[in-house]
C-alpha cells in the first residue's frame, strides 16, 4: 500500500472512531461528519479533488485509492484512468516511484492551471 493510500485510511478511521465518540457525548458532530462526507462525495463527482490531498508528484494507484476511498466504492482502474486523464487535469512524468524488485509506476501531477479552470467551471 502507498503511504498516500495509508493516510487516507488513517485518517478515515479517525473520523470514524471521532464520529463515535462524539456519539456517546450526544452532540450533533456526527451529523456534521456525515454531512461532510457526503458533500465531498457529491463534489468529487463534479470537480477535481485531490490537488490538497495528494503529494506534488503521486501514482496512478495514489489518485485511484484516494478517490475510492472518498467514494467509499471500487472503481476499475482502466476507467478511472482513461476518464481522469481525458479531463487534461493530470499530467503524466517522465519519473517513476521505485518500489523495489516490481515494476516502477509512472508518477504524475496536477496540471494547476487546468486544475484550477476545472474548479472554476465544473465538468
């Protein structure tokens, strides 16, 4: 797993042991909680997301994991790819992440000013 893949769990399961704690207190943050997650999962369905949450340079595995684990679903790879990379809003690099004996995956970054035009206008 990627250190990006295990931050976005890390910190999924903190908000979920935060939601339920704050359950026993009997205040309305976990209402708020839910209410968060489901705004991004209905914002990432027309905006980019990830620019913030990402490193500079990320994998395609990197991007994929995070927008499943946002959508709380599994997306098949090829689709996600080829939709992402028809948006203009990731670029691929000439660099790859070195992860020992397996082959090396490609990393890739945002193109900011497409990022930013797509945060603009949605898709």
């Amino acid at each position: 797993m990627s250190s990006c893949t295990n931050l976005v769990i890390a910190l999924s399961n903190s908000i979920s042991t935060f939601a339920g704690l704050i359950a026993v207190t009997g205040f309305d943050h976990n209402l708020i909680i839910s209410e968060a997650q489901r705004a991004m999962r209905l914002y990432i369905e027309h905006y980019p997301i990830g620019y913030n949450l990402l490193p500079e340079k990320f994998t395609g595995p990197d991007l994929h994991s995070l927008y499943e684990t946002i959508l709380g679903k599994t997306l098949d790879y090829r689709n996600f790819s080829k939709r992402i990379f028809a948006l203009g809003i990731v670029e691929k690099l000439q660099e790859t992440k070195s992860i020992g004996a397996h082959r090396s995956p490609f990393l890739y970054r945002f193109n900011k000013e497409k990022y930013e035009k797509g945060l603009e206008t949605a898709f």
